[in-house]
C-alpha cells in the first residue's frame, strides 16, 4: 500500500498587491504571470505535488479570481480545441485539476505574509503543511525543493524553511537567520530578523518562499504584533518556535529566481525559454 504523505496542504498566500508590476497587476493577480506559456502560480502546485501533496489552499484577495477560474475546467475552450494539436496544450492543467482539490479564502486587509498565512487556518486545518510563495520560481533538474524539505519534516518533525546565500548589502529584502549546522547545510536555527540592514544581520543566509510549518504557528501569529513596515510578519512568528530549537533551516539544491521583481522575472524568462530551445 502506497504511504500516506505526511504533509498533503499546500497553503499558496497569494493576496499581495504586486505593486512591483503594476499597471500589469492592477486587475490581474502577480501569481499568474506566465513564465513561457505558464503562470507562477502553476509552476508552485506542480511543485507541491512533486512532493506529495494534493490539496491546495489558497488565500486571495480582490481582483484575483483569474486564479479560480484557472484551476477550473474550461468546458467550451476544450470543446473548442478538441482533436486539434492545442489539444496537448491544457493536458498538464487538466491532469492537475484530475488529481487535486482546490479551495481558496480571502484575505480582506493586505496585512502581510503572517497575517495571511493566518487567514488560511481555516483551509488547513490542525495539521502541518507547506508554503508557496509563487512569485519565488525554484527550478530544479531532480527533486523540487519542496520535496527535499518533507524529507527533512520527516527527519526533525519541526518547521522547515528554505534559505540561500545572498549578497551581504540584500539582506535589507530578505528575512536573515543564523543557527549552528547540524549537517551540511541544515542548521538549526538559533535567531532570525526580517529584513536587517547589512550591519545589524546576524549572517547572509536568506529565507526564500518555501516553508513547511507546523500547526502551532497559527496560535503564535494569532498572538504575534505588527512588526517591520506595520505588518504581521512570518519571521517573527518563527522566532517564537525557534527559541525551543524548533526551526530547521536547509539550503536547497536548485535555482531560486525572484519573480516578484522585473529582473528575476526577466531572467526566468530567459533561462527557461534557452533551456526550451535546447533540449
Ligand atoms: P511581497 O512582499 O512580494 O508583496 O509578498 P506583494 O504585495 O505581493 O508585492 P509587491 O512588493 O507589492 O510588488 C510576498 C508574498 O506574500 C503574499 C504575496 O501575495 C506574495 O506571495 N502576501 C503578502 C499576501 O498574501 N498578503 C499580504 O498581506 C502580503
């Protein structure tokens, strides 16, 4: 009998306002921003299912119903390109919507990651579950890295988040840990601040937009202040489980591109387009 995979929610916060891309996100959410023929969003749940899971939370806010609507059947547009070599165009969506339940809430004030990871509490439930930031594209030539951190939830049965080194003048963008290494790039992390300026941040090791979270982080964000720029901040929710040692940070294998800014976007585009050509 085939194991039942110890985290089956991915939870996708996609309620932002993606002001890096307006006028292009003013009636269109950033998460469908297409990367090829792709948008984000789809690459992050083609990503979650790699690792074994197949329910899909999502949290949304006005104007982004272009997500429902895509992961949905679109019975005239089939009809229309049946038996027609579009045809194979929707076979990877179709198959998604075959093998996944969707379900999506609202976060009705943008009050930041923590908030609306919180506001998804009611889709997932008491159980431990992944998060996607779908403007992050993490690409990889074997195991995604969100398979590679269920591995590791399996292991230490704690918070996992993904972290990568950055340019020591970034941390400004990014939330910073610092932890002592308990294997080649995993580290128990000790401390960890979100967005430090270069001189105040404890190393260069950057939380990207991967995270397996166990239930307890809802209590904690329910109790958790505003922090940086007025908004409830994950990374001060994580704080709180790493004081008992029990956030695991790992250096993933692959390539992170930061869609959420016009250059990480730009380069996706470029790399994964080469790469089509090529092969
Ligand atoms: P970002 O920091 O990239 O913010 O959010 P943003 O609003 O999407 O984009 P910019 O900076 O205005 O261009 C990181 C992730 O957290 C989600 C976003 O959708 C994105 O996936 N988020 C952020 C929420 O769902 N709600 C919030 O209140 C804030």
């Amino acid at each position: 009998m085939k194991k039942k995979p110890l985290i089956n929610v991915c939870l996708f916060p996609a309620a932002g306002y993606g002001t890096r891309f307006l006028p292009a996100t003013k009636s269109m959410p950033k998460e469908m921003l297409p990367i090829l023929t792709k948008p984000l969003i789809q690459y992050g749940v083609e990503e979650a299912m790699e690792a074994g899971m197949n329910t899909m939370a999502i949290v949304t806010g006005r104007g982004k119903r272009a997500i429902e609507d895509h992961f949905d059947v679109s019975y005239e547009l089939e009809h229309q390109i049946k038996g027609t070599s579009k045809e194979k165009m929707l076979a990877d969506i179709r198959h998604i919507i075959d093998k996944c339940v969707f379900s999506y809430t609202r976060q009705i004030e943008m009050k930041g990651l923590g908030h609306a990871i919180l506001t998804g509490k009611a889709l997932v439930g008491h159980q431990p579950f992944a998060v996607i930031l779908a403007d992050d594209l993490c690409v990889n030539e074997n195991e995604g890295v969100l398979s590679q951190m269920v591995k590791l939830y399996e292991k230490y049965q704690c918070s996992i988040v993904a972290i990568e080194e950055i340019d020591p003048q970034q941390t400004d963008k990014y939330g910073i840990i610092a932890g002592a290494e308990i294997e080649p790039g995993i580290y128990r992390v000790s401390t960890m601040i979100e967005k430090p300026a270069p001189e105040d941040a404890p190393s260069n090791l950057a939380i990207i937009g991967r995270y397996i979270l166990t239930p307890d982080i809802f209590d904690i964000l329910q109790r958790t202040k505003p922090g940086k720029a007025g908004e409830i901040q994950i990374t001060d929710a994580l704080m709180e489980q790493a004081k008992s040692g029990n956030v695991i940070a790992c250096k993933f294998n692959g390539k992170r591109y930061d869609c959420g800014s016009i250059d990480g976007y730009v380069q996706a585009t470029v790399e994964l387009y080469n790469e089509m050509k090529n092969n």
